[in-house]
C-alpha cells in the first residue's frame, strides 16, 4: 500500500454505515477490494481500522474496531466478486 490513499470519486463511502469523518478510509477501503492492486480483504480490512483510527480520539479508536469486525463479517458475503454496485 502506498501512502497516497486511492479514492473513486463514485464511491458510496461506508456502504451499510454512516459515513462520520471516516468516509475517506470507506472510499480506499472499497478501492482495494474492486481494483486488483494486490491488496488482500484481510489487508485492506485493517487499512480501513487503522485509518478510522488514525483520526485520533476514543470515539475513533472505538469505531476502527467496530467498522473492522463489520467488514471482516460482511465481506465474506462479497469475498471474490470484482465489481460492486456504486462503480457500475
């Protein structure tokens, strides 16, 4: 990963949540599990976390928890699919 954060403009942020002031770590988090960039669910799943709680504050650090348990279920339901709805 590098440390320019990829973002797709068509994006629809935190698919199923609200987006709060993380919606650029839902934007990347999306971007590597659409784009084959050799980034792993597993690997983009904790970019996700650690960026949500990269913004500082209990609130944060709370929610890069509960947004990673969220992705690491939910993702299982689209692990393998190369393209979701919002980039169509």
């Amino acid at each position: 990963m590098t440390d320019e954060r990829p973002y797709d403009p068509n994006t629809d942020g935190c698919t199923g949540w609200f987006d709060g002031d993380w919606k650029d770590c839902c934007a990347e988090h999306d971007f590597y599990y659409v784009n084959d960039v050799g980034v792993t669910t597993r690997e983009a799943d904790r970019t996700l976390r650690k960026c949500i709680q990269s913004k500082g504050g209990a609130v944060h650090y709370v929610m890069g928890w509960v947004m990673w348990a969220g992705v690491r279920l939910y993702s299982k339901n689209i692990r393998g699919r190369r393209a979701m709805r919002w980039f169509d």
